[in-house]
C-alpha cells in the first residue's frame, strides 16, 4: 500500500475549485471535496488507476478524472505525489506540473 501525499499546490487548487463552487451551492462543493478524497485514496492500492493522456505520454504523471475535475499524480516508490488538480474545462498545459 503506497501513501498518498498531496502537494500544497494541488491542495490549494482544489480548495479554489470549491470555493467558486461554493459560490452557487455550498453543498456541492462539500461533496466534490469528499468525492474527490475518496477516490484519490483509491490510487493506495491502485496507484495505475489514473490513465496516461496523450499530453504526458513517455513520463511519470497520470491522471485520474473525477467529474468536473481533472488530477494529476505520479508515484515515487511507495508513494503517490498529487501534483495538480484543475477543472476538466481547461486546456491542459504540461507546464502546470511543474509548479
């Protein structure tokens, strides 16, 4: 079982994904939280879970997508780093993984 380790930057995005959210309905952004939480903690049994898009073929990221948004992780012998997360409506940019 690998341990999943959250960057401050993806922390901080989806925090500002849900405050927009939370601007409309305060509950769904509460509930995209916790979806979100849960299913990242998937990838400690199963850290291939995500898929490799085109854009980040031949290196270690991968991303799992959870409606409406897009995460981004690689592993790193027994972890599992999340880099970024981002709403799918954007155009990704490999750039943002650098951060």
């Amino acid at each position: 079982m690998a341990e999943v380790v959250w960057t401050e930057t993806a922390l901080n995005a989806l925090d500002a994904i849900a405050d927009y959210i939370a601007l409309d309905n305060h509950e769904a952004a509460c509930d995209l939280i916790r979806c979100v939480f849960k299913k990242v903690e998937l990838l400690a049994d199963n850290p291939q879970m995500g898929n490799t898009p085109k854009e980040l073929k031949n290196t270690a990221y991968r991303r799992l997508v959870i409606k409406p948004v897009y995460v981004y992780y690689r592993t790193d012998g027994e972890q599992v780093i999340i880099i970024h997360v981002e709403r799918n409506e954007r155009d990704f940019r490999k750039s943002m993984l650098s951060k």
